[in-house]
C-alpha cells in the first residue's frame, strides 16, 4: 500500500510543479510556494524512506483516500508547533567542528 501511496504523491508533487511553471506569480508568492514545494518534497522523502511497517495499513489507506494526500500532509505540517531548529543547529555546529578539524590537519 505503501508504493501507491507513493505514486500518488508523486503525482501531486508533480502536477503541484507543473502549476507553478505555468502561472504567473509575483516575486512574493514564489517565495511562499518555494517553501511550500520544498516541504511538500521533504515530505514525499520522509514517506518514501519510512518503514512501511509503521503505518498499520488502514493509515495506508486513509491517506490514500485523501483527496489531495500530499497537500493534506503538507498543512498538518503547517499546524505542527515542532521545528527543526535545534537539530540543524547541532547539525551545522558539527559540521563546521569537523571542517575546523579537518583543515588545521592541512
């Protein structure tokens, strides 16, 4: 269930960027649909990389039969008070540690 789920997010993901080369936006709201198009892929990568074992399929199936899944998911997203702040801070903090390291090796 999990591969149809997919496919149809697929499908939104792209028919969501086919929208966005065809219509004439501003200079502002292509700025707000960057950032929702880039969540919407963020997303499809997370229900791409989970194990299909989480999801007992009646979820499966219950995103499937959304009407728009993708966008569904998109704004429980948006409704969510957690971010990812800490963790790409810790994120960039070791990466510059082991860059540092890294070069004063050089």
């Amino acid at each position: 269930m999990k591969k149809i789920v997919l496919r149809k997010l697929d499908k939104e993901l792209k028919d969501y960027r086919l929208y966005l080369l065809s219509v004439i936006i501003s200079a502002e709201q292509l700025l707000n649909h960057a950032y929702e198009f880039v969540w919407k892929e963020e997303i499809y990568s997370a229900i791409s990389s989970m194990d299909e074992k989480r999801f007992l399929k009646g979820k499966w199936n219950f995103l499937y039969n959304k009407d728009n899944t993708l966008e569904y998911l998109y704004q429980l997203w948006m409704k969510c008070d957690c971010r990812f702040t800490d963790e790409l801070a810790d994120i960039i903090l070791d990466e510059v540690n082991y860059d540092m390291e890294v070069q004063s090796h050089e």
